[in-house]
C-alpha cells in the first residue's frame, strides 16, 4: 500500500525528532544538508505506487548512509516497525 500525505508528514516530523536527539555533534550546515536530503527522499515516496518497508529502509541506507550514521541505536529498527505499521494497518 502507498503511504498517504499524512504518513509523509508523519514521517518527516519523526525523522526531524530523531535528528534533534542524535547524540553526536553535527554542525548546523550538515545537518541543514542532511534534513534536506531526507525531506528529498521521503517525498520521493509518494511516487511509489506499491513501496516494501524493507525497499524503503534498503534505498534510504545507500542513499542517506550519513543520516544513519549519526542516529541514536535502534533508530533503523524503530524506523522499520513504524513503516511496517504505516503500510501494514493502511493508514
């Protein structure tokens, strides 16, 4: 199932979060860099008619391999679980 406008939204407020709470520093350039990037990659989403949660995690760890770099543990996991609940319950 596609993710609607909302789940998009929901998406990048929950990447926004979690990016306020990495625990290395980042200075304010590369992270303005990086928001940019996940905003460009999530919106992509909604061209996708039929995304797997695990194509959507598979294309953003090649493509945003720095966002993930500096997440706190268990960010992939719980990024995993709630597109799986996202596309699975049909939000």
């Amino acid at each position: 199932m596609a993710l609607s406008e909302y789940d998009i939204y929901e998406l990048r407020k929950w990447f926004e979060d979690a990016l306020n709470r990495t625990p290395k520093k980042v200075d304010k350039q590369k992270k303005m860099r990086m928001r940019r990037k996940i905003r460009d990659e999530i919106f992509l989403l909604l061209s996708w008619d039929k995304p797997s949660p695990s194509a959507i995690i598979t294309r953003w760890e090649d493509r945003m391999f720095d966002v993930f770099q500096i997440m706190p543990f268990g960010f992939k996991d719980e990024l995993l679980r709630l597109l799986i609940n996202k596309m699975g319950a049909g939000s």
